[in-house]
C-alpha cells in the first residue's frame, strides 16, 4: 500500500492512502483527490494500480506533470519517495512500512525538566493575551513544581513568542475545520498528526488507540530513513497517560539518570518528549506522542497545552467517527436483512391454488427479519397438489437460509414423480448432508387429489396437522417420521384421509401453540382448534385470520418469540 | 440452564437444569458433551428430567450430541419423563432413541455395560 503526501502552495498538508485500482487528480469537484490549486489543471494526472505496481498517467494537464523534477511523457511508473509535481503543489508518495512502537519498563521521568498536567489542568491561554514562550505561565504540576528549563528550542519550529496566539487560534480554527466533515477514520488519524506537525513540530510521533484492552498503534511518523525502526515509548509515561489521564512532557529526558538503565530509551537519544491522551468526557481512547532528538526544551508547556487541546478534539471526532461508523455498519446490515426477507418473502407462494372444489391459504410472519417457517403448494399432474408447511429448527437468519435450502430441494424432488415416502427419504438424505449436525426441519408433506378427495401425507416432525370436520372431534394427522436432515437414514409412513365436504386441514407451525400470554401461557392446541372452528364455514383466509387474531389477542402485545405459520385447506360444501 | 456431572463407574450423568434451547443452553450441552468426549467419556447418559421445555434447537443438539457420541463408539441415554413436552418432541425424542429412553435412573444407568469406578460431580452453568 502506497500513501500520498500533498502538500498544496498555501502549505497546507494532507496524506492520503490509495486504495482503490485508480485515484484522478485534479482542481475540478470530479476528481478523487482535488487540490485546491489555480495552478493544477482542472483534470491534471491519474495514479494507477497495475499488477506490477504503481503507475503516474499525465492527463494532458496545461504545465504538465512532474516526477522527480522531469516531466513525465504520457506514464511512469511511481515508486516510495518519488515526488510529484502538479503546477505548485508538490506529492510525495510514501509506503506504508510498519514502524513498531515498544513499550519499554521505565520509571517515571522527574525533576525540572517534566510537566505532568491533569485534565484539570488542560486549558488554553487566552488568545487575546498570549504568553511569551520563554515565561510560561506558572502550573502545579503533581508531585514536582513546574518549569520549564532548557535552552531556547532550536527546533524544526519555533515560532516567535508573539505567534503564540495566532498559533493557537490557527490550530483551533484548522482543527475545527478538519474535523467538521465526516471521514473515515483512518484520516481522522492521519489528520491529526498532521495538524500536530503543522502546529508544533516534531522528528517522530505516533498515535495509539486502545482496542480490546490493548494499546495499538494506528499511526507512526518517522524520518524516511528510520521507516521500519521502532520507537520506544516508556510504559510509565504510558500507564499516567492511560490511567490518570495526564498530559507529560519531558523536555529533557537524557538528564534522567534513570534512564540510563534502559539502553532502548537511551539508544533513542530521544530528547524532548510529550505525550497526552485521546480521551472524551468519559474514557481515555488512547494517546498521542511526540519527540525530538534534536534539541533539550524543544517542547514548551504552551505546546502541551496546544497539543493536548488538539487530543481532545480528536478524541471526540474519534468517537464520534467510531459512532458513525456503527450506525452506517448497523444500516447497512439493516438493509441486507430487508433483501434477505424480501428475497425468503418471494420463495412463499404469491397466490393460493386454483384448486377445483378446495380453497386454499398460507401466511407465514416471522418473529425476526426473516425465519425458518415455509409453506408451499407445488401443481402435479392430474390436478393434484402438494401442499407442504416446514419448520427449520431455530430462528433469524441461520434458519431462513437452511429453509432456502430445504424449499430448493423438495421443489426439486417433487417433479421426479417419487411416492410421497421416497420423496422424504431422499429429501432427508439430501438434506443431511448440506445441513450443520445439530440442524433439521420438520415438514408436513401432503398430496391432495381433489378429484377422489384424498389427502396422502407424510408427517416428518411437525406439529400435528388437524382435519376439523363437522359434527366430530378434530382428527390429528400426528407425526410418524424423523425430522428432515437429523439422521442419514430415516423412514417415512405415509398416511391417508379423506377429505369430506367442508372438511378444514389446519398445518400450524409450533410458533402459534407456543405464543406466550404476557403470563407465559402458551396458546396451545385447544385454543388455536377453538378459533379455527369458530370460522370452519368461512373460507380458508378467515380461518386463518381468526386463529392469528386470537393469537394476536393471547400475546396481549408480547412480541412474538418465533416465526408463526398457517396453513389452511378447506374442501367446498 | 444449568448442568451437573456425576460419575457413575464408567457412566457420565448430565444432569440439565431449565429450558433446553437456542442459545446459551443448547451452547452448554454441546460443550459439555464435547469435553466429555475429549475426555475419552463414552458413556453419557443424560438427565432431563429437569428441563422443563426443549424446542427445535435443544432437540437439534440432542441429535447432534448422539451422532458425536455414535462416531466415538459410545452409548448414550437418555432419562426423562414421559408426557412433559409437545407431542411432536416427545415422537421425535422417540425416533432419535428409540432403545435409550428411560424414566427410571437406576435402569439408565444398569443399562450400560458394567461399570467400575468412584463416584464424583463437577458443575457448568449458563
């Protein structure tokens, strides 16, 4: 991976990460990066991500495009270190070698030359009265009086005491800025040491982000020519970071003699250091670490004060990005599971069968998006029917993509022209081989033939179909079979009745006998029976409608805890 | 759902405690069962007359605990009281165990082959 270093006439410094196979580049809204240059062509070159690496394509821009100060003809290719010339503004391509960060056992830094803050502390000078940067304001620092001695800082920046404001009224004013607008929040990060950069200076820095209880480094900046070589952070600075949230700047550290013990510190010939939290009102997101090894008292309090400043932005803008990013993860699967129910809604059957002297209807609602419950009517020769409801062990999503699975299969099979019992048998065995061991469905597999009126079933597991006839107790069709997919080998018995005239079939799946009153009663077979036979004269919808109303009118509200299926067969008076 | 083993010689009793479903109680029988199994225990014979409800899931992971035990060479069994669930569950408790079912323990545990070993209980609870 590759990252682009712009850096535009004003100054101003961005670092990009290119990720996708091609980047347009450009001052017009329509490129992926636009850079706000008078100078750059509206579209000016185009970064492309080839098999054999990276390539820089000039896109016939007015002053041309520059690669290591030779202008390029049509393409060449791009390689770490390379710089970019588009008109005034300059890009620096960089890869992306993993810098470690090591944390090394240390004792605390003391004596004059480091400040500790609390979050107490933390507040800007007024900008209206900006201190001078050799006389700071006086501070308590815990545990050790505050000043800053050293020498006057020599560093990559030193601004005179009197920009001092103007310092922090430009950091608030471009941290604000840059952290307005959403972005992802890998250059949220990148943004932030940037702005760090511009503001304070520094030789290295990283920031660290706790992540399952760990602190991981996100971003590492070092001189080109130490990509690769870790950094050394030492853990107590860390651990008062992280846990007492203070903001530490060392502005000497090579006088500790302490240090002295710890050869990877030393090895460092870090200098100056600070290192301040991420944190918002309610946790500490991490850290961020600056240093210089060029000069003692680079760091002035002012700079801690500004740098944990910019720590707090940040940390919001980092949580506020983490937020975003979980609800746009949690739209986005909110949106696949509406596709999916979309998609398992489309399997059920849209209409009822024409089926001469008979009238049909299924419903199927799920507790959840989407669920394991199924029915379906499948036309055979002679006008007969299959007429099926199933019920694949447990719910949600897992469910409705094995009932995908198991309606795939007996649609399948049911054009083969097998008996009923060798359907479920072969049907078992298929599905015991596709489905997870602690997985099954239950199915109650009916062949209507509405010209003698018979109704031959197989009973594999379902709850026990009822045939409700007039002037006579329920008839249940109870189940003789295994489940579908539990065992390899299985037997099936079939079953027959007759269908007489205003005979009602009721298949249920278990979701309407074991719906909870909000006492946790279940509905039960002998209420669902009451209100099927209640509506037995009435056509096949009704009687479903009036066993869910009184479903509905049990739950008293409840939600329901699994997938409620119906289906209904009714013979013509 | 909460399980207790007991050691009977060579015979492990799972003793299930709440409702046998999706979830955490279907996760700790089949854990339970599978450290059993690591643990070179073939024997199991399963309590149930403690779970008062099992649904699709609980009688998924009974099957999928059978056909693990089976591979293994082993026995398992099954202690309950008939007439507690659904029909439908309790027919296809039948069909998955049809010679291992018993509402006696003493007969559960008789049935196996002859045991020799002293007796101990360990807990998991979800």
């Amino acid at each position: 991976m590759i990252w682009l270093v712009v850096t535009t006439p004003d100054g101003q410094s961005q670092r990009l990460q290119l990720t996708g196979a091609s980047l347009h580049i450009g001052r017009s809204g329509r490129n992926d990066l636009v850079i706000d240059d008078p100078t750059v062509s509206r579209v000016h070159a185009e970064v492309l991500r080839r098999p054999d690496g990276f390539r820089l394509v000039d896109l016939g821009a007015r002053c041309g495009t520059l690669l290591n100060g030779v202008p390029i003809a049509g393409s060449a290719p791009l390689h770490p270190g390379d710089r970019i010339r588009l008109g005034r503004t300059t890009i620096v391509v960089d890869d992306d070698t993993n810098t470690p960060v090591d944390i090394t056992p240390t004792p605390m830094p003391t004596g004059p030359s480091t400040t500790m803050l609390g979050p107490e502390q933390i507040r800007l000078p007024a900008v209206t009265t900006p201190f001078p940067a050799d006389t700071p304001p006086p501070l308590t620092t815990p545990g050790t009086p505050a000043t800053l001695a050293g020498p006057a800082p020599t560093a990559p920046r030193r601004k005179p005491a009197q920009d001092a404001a103007a310092a922090i009224m430009e950091l608030v004013l471009e941290a604000d800025r840059q952290m307005l607008f959403h972005r992802p929040i890998e250059q949220i990060l990148e943004a932030i040491l940037d702005l760090a950069g511009r503001t304070i200076g520094y030789e290295r820095a990283a920031l660290m982000l706790v992540e399952n209880d760990r602190l991981v480094s996100k971003v590492v900046r070092t001189p080109a020519a130490e990509r690769g070589i870790a950094i050394t952070l030492s853990s107590a600075i860390v651990e008062r970071v992280l846990h007492r949230r203070e903001s530490i700047l060392t502005s000497d550290a090579l006088r500790d003699t302490r240090f002295h013990e710890h050869p990877s510190l030393v090895g460092d010939h870090v200098r100056s250091v600070m290192c301040v939290p991420l944190r918002d009102d309610h946790k500490v997101l991490g850290l961020l670490y600056l240093d210089s090894r060029e000069a003692a008292g680079l760091f002035t309090e002012q700079d801690l004060r500004i740098l944990a400043h910019l720590a707090s932005v940040a940390a919001v803008k980092i949580e506020n990005a983490r937020l975003f990013d979980e609800v746009v993860r949690t739209r986005t699967l909110e949106s696949e599971m509406l596709q999916a129910a979309a998609i398992v809604d489309h399997l059920l059957p849209a209409d009822s069968p024409a089926i001469p002297g008979y009238d049909v209807f299924g419903r199927s609602v799920p507790c959840r998006h989407v669920g394991g419950d199924s029915y379906d009517y499948i036309a055979l020769p002679e006008g007969r029917h299959i007429l099926t409801l199933g019920d694949v062990a447990g719910k949600g999503l897992p469910a409705a993509l094995l009932m995908c699975c198991f309606h795939s299969a007996l649609r399948a099979l049911a054009a083969s022209g097998l008996s009923e019992a060798e359907t479920m048998g072969r049907l078992n065995r298929l599905l015991h081989a596709r489905f997870p061991p602690n997985r099954f469905t239950t199915c109650f597999f009916a062949v209507l033939d509405p010209e003698r009126h018979h109704l031959t079933y197989v009973n594999a597991g379902q709850e026990t179909p009822f045939i409700l006839r007039r002037a006579a107790d329920p008839l249940p069709l109870p189940s003789a079979g295994m489940p579908l997919g539990l065992f390899h080998e299985s037997e099936y018995a079939v079953g027959r009745v007759a269908m007489e005239p205003g005979d009602v079939l009721l298949c249920y799946s278990d979701g309407v006998t074991e719906g909870l009153s909000p006492a946790e009663e279940m509905f039960g077979q002998e209420r669902m029976l009451s209100a099927a036979a209640g509506a037995a004269g009435e056509p096949a919808a009704t009687i479903v409608a009036a066993v869910t109303a009184a479903l509905e009118r049990h739950h008293a509200g409840r939600p329901h805890e699994d997938d409620i299926t119906l289906l209904v067969v009714r013979r013509s008076d | 759902m909460k399980i207790e083993t007991r050691i009977d010689r060579s015979v492990r009793i799972l003793d299930l405690h709440g409702r046998l479903v999706l979830g955490p109680p279907v996760e700790l029988l089949a854990d339970s069962v599978q450290r059993l199994l690591a643990e070179e225990h073939t024997r199991l014979l399963l309590n149930l007359r403690g779970v008062p409800y099992i649904d699709s899931a609980g009688i998924g992971e009974l099957a999928a605990c059978k056909k693990r035990v089976i591979e293994r060479k082993g026995e398992i069994k099954i202690h309950w009281q008939r007439g507690r669930y659904h029909l439908a569950i309790e027919t296809v408790i039948h069909l998955m165990f049809p010679d291992a079912l018993f509402e006696d323990e003493k007969l559960a545990r008789s049935s196996f082959a002859p045991p020799g070993g002293p007796a101990a209980t360990t807990t998991g609870t979800t």
